[in-house]
C-alpha cells in the first residue's frame, strides 16, 4: 500500500493564558462561523483544525453521502499557535466566531478543563472503550464531563538520512539502524554515541536537529516532570530530574546538534542542505519532514526510541457550547474519530490514530510511505505506540513551567547567548517570577 504524507505540523503552543476562557461562561449567544440552516433544511457545520489532521474535502463528503441534510466544512489554520490564539480569544469574547467543532492540541488541556462550561459534554456510551484510558482521562474533568474525542498520538521513533549514514561508513537498513542506535535497550546514551561515532566520520554533518527537541523526548518520558499528581508545582531551584535532563541534552548538543529552532525558516531550509542525519519522529512528523526535504532522498524511519518508547502530541476535537447545532456537531465529531475514520485520516496525512480498534486494523499495519523508502510505517508506529508505558501529568502549569525550561534551552543551544549554568539560573528565575 502506498502512503504519502502531506502533513504540516507545528506543535509549539501559543503563550496566550487560557486563563480568560471563565468570561466565556457566562455567554450563551450563538456562533457567527459555526454551523447554520440553510432555506433547503440542510445543515452546515465547521471544523476548525490546524495544520492537517487527514480531513480532506473527500473524506468530509463521506459524511455528507452517508447524511445528506449535513454539509461538513473545514477551516485549517497554518500552525497550531495560530489555533490557540483564535481559541482562547474566541473563547475570552463569549464562544461568538467559533467553528462548531474546534480541533485542540493535548498540551492546551491542563487549562481547558478548568473552563469545561465552555465545552459540550460529549461523554457517550457509544464510545466508551474507544480510547486507552490516559487518552481520554486528559480530556475528562474532576466531575466526569469529556470536552474532546481524541484524534491521533505521536509515538516516536528516530527518521534518519540513510544517505548521510551511508556517507559515514555507517549501517543504514532500518533493522541495523535499530541495532546501532541501541536496539531494544536503546537508551538516551547509545543515542548520542551513535551520533558521536556518525560526527567523527562527517564533521560537516549534525547528528540531530534542536536541543528543544531532544529535551522534549526525554521529559516526556517523566511522570511528574513539572507538578505533583495533584497539580501542586514542583519548583524548578530543586527539581532535579528536570535539571538532569536539561544538562543532559545540552551536553549532547555542544557537538551534536544543529542549533536550530523547530518551524522555523533555519529549520525549514536545513532539510535541503544536509542540515542533519537524524530527528526524533512521532508519526505526525513523517508530513513535515517530506513536504520541506520535497526533493532529497534517502530519508528513511527505524522502530526504535532511546529510553524504550515515548509519545509526542496528539489532538482532540471539541464542541463548544455556544454553537448553533451542538447535537449535530457532537454527531460529526463522534464519526471523525471513529476507528475507520482515523485509519484513513493516517493513510492521508500520517496522523496516528488514538483509538484501539485501530491498532489492529489491517489496513493500517500495511501501510507504508514511499518517501521514507516504503518504510511500512504502520506497522512501525504501531509498535512504538505499544512502547509506551508513561503517562506523563499535564496539570494546569505544566505549559508554563515548560515553556521557561524550552527559553533556557533555546538560549544556550540556538543563541548562544548564555551557557548552560547561566541557562538554568534564567529557568529558575523564570519559574520564580511564575508566582505558582
């Protein structure tokens, strides 16, 4: 089977406080962009999304032929801020401008939950044990209310330039690739002495991509990385599993990395030079990489993860409760995550899906992407997502305080403009400055 992703993700929240979503509580006006009747009975309702979720005009009109009196419109912006930020102030004026179902990243939870009168209920018997647990728990409230169905995951695993490997002398088949990078015991460690060994043979040539990005691999490997189960901080001065992570991928990048901020236009242009021969790859990262290397190949994708296995991202779908048509629109969002859907949303776009049933899908574990040298990329993504076994605590700081450690590394690794020491008294400081 043929896959070719077309997926143009960006990941990094916006820093806009979701704090302002309790105005939107007290609203109950109607939506100028969601949904509406038109004078023939049918029903229009939108779908805001960002990037590519795999939602293309086709698979849309699949609901439409299966409902005739229902038109599904989508509305995609480019990046993911760019979502945040119309949402939380969408959301701070009331819930007025809305998309009847708005797509959110998993990170924006924490915070959305606190504000769940701005969301439908969508907890329904008839997708219950549609999702693992942890899936839909991030999305449930204290008081049992779900705001989102889950779309897709990230399980991670390494993309790499088999050319650039090649070049250095080193094994390049995925199978091998596996076994050099650590294989099953792949630890962040063997990681980096595959890069230090892949450095000595092309000096010219970085072994990964961004600091930010390893770092974010590794703490999300963490249970409580930034806050206590119960949401209580952990404050930063003593909070030594993320000082040791941060030293660690630092360390790393003094020769390793390419010292590039992701998404941006440094990053983007370094997929056609060369820039660097391996990057950490939740399943949604397989479109970015191809749409910005269009040209190059060589790239290639091995099943294996330092530290076992680890999940980067995933979406869910919302339905405020300011919308025209709530029911039908719960009614949309309940059939774009449904197994079949996602499974197909994947074959378009790379976007893993969330939902169990999927996992064994046979048409999923077939699936492979000719741009990756036919990497069977199913059944890849289905084992990493089977390594995962943390399920790291987002509480209602956890952007925050990561956002102060992700400034600190792009200071040292990408600016250069403070070293490591100087990087995580900024941290702390930061944090301090915080109040939490």
């Amino acid at each position: 089977m043929r896959k070719t992703t077309r997926r143009t993700w960006a990941l990094a929240a916006g820093v806009m406080s979701v704090s302002l979503l309790a105005t939107a509580c007290s609203n109950d006006g109607g939506s100028t962009d969601g949904g509406s009747t038109d004078a023939d009975g049918k029903v229009t309702i939108t779908v805001a999304t960002f990037n590519d979720f795999g939602y293309t005009d086709e698979l849309l009109a699949e609901y439409t032929e299966a409902n005739p009196n229902v038109v599904v419109k989508q509305t995609r912006a480019a990046k993911s801020e760019d979502a945040r930020t119309n949402l939380t102030t969408k959301l701070a004026a009331g819930g007025s401008g809305l998309a009847d179902i708005e797509a959110i990243e998993v990170d924006w939870l924490p915070e959305l939950v606190q504000s769940s009168d701005a969301f439908a209920d969508l907890a329904d018997s008839s997708v219950e044990g549609r999702w693992e647990d942890w899936k839909v728990q991030a999305a449930t409230t204290p008081d049992g209310k779900l705001i989102g169905y889950g779309t897709d995951i990230g399980p991670e695993g390494i993309c790499y330039r088999a050319d650039l490997f090649e070049a250095a002398g080193l094994p390049s088949d995925r199978e091998s690739v596996k076994e050099l990078l650590g294989g099953d015991n792949a630890t962040w460690d063997s990681y980096f002495e595959a890069g230090r060994t892949f450095k000595a043979a092309s000096p010219d040539v970085a072994w990964f991509d961004s600091a930010s990005s390893i770092y974010q691999g590794m703490v999300n490997q963490l249970t409580n990385a930034y806050e206590e189960s119960d949401g209580t901080p952990k404050p930063l001065a003593d909070n030594a599993d993320v000082k040791k992570l941060y030293e660690a991928t630092l360390n790393a990048s003094a020769d390793l990395s390419a010292h590039l901020g992701q998404w941006s236009g440094d990053w983007d242009a370094a997929f056609q030079k060369n820039g660097f021969a391996t990057m950490l790859c939740p399943a949604w990262m397989t479109g970015p990489i191809e749409e910005r290397a269009g040209g190059v190949t060589g790239w290639d994708v091995a099943d294996v993860f330092p530290g076992g296995g680890g999940n980067w991202g995933g979406s869910y779908l919302t339905v405020p409760s300011t919308g025209k048509n709530v029911d039908e629109a719960k009614k949309v969002a309940e059939w774009l995550t449904s197994p079949d859907t996602q499974i197909k949303a994947f074959l378009n776009a790379g976007t893993f899906p969330s939902q169990v049933e999927a996992w064994d899908s046979a048409d999923l574990k077939a699936a492979t992407n000719d741009f990756f040298n036919n990497a069977p990329v199913g059944e890849i993504f289905a084992n990493r997502a089977a390594a995962i076994d943390v399920t790291p605590f987002k509480g209602p700081n956890y952007f925050q305080i990561h956002q102060t450690v992700g400034d600190a590394l792009n200071r040292v690794d990408i600016d250069k403009s403070e070293s490591i020491e100087q990087g995580w008294t900024s941290a702390v400081q930061a944090y301090d400055n915080l109040g939490l």
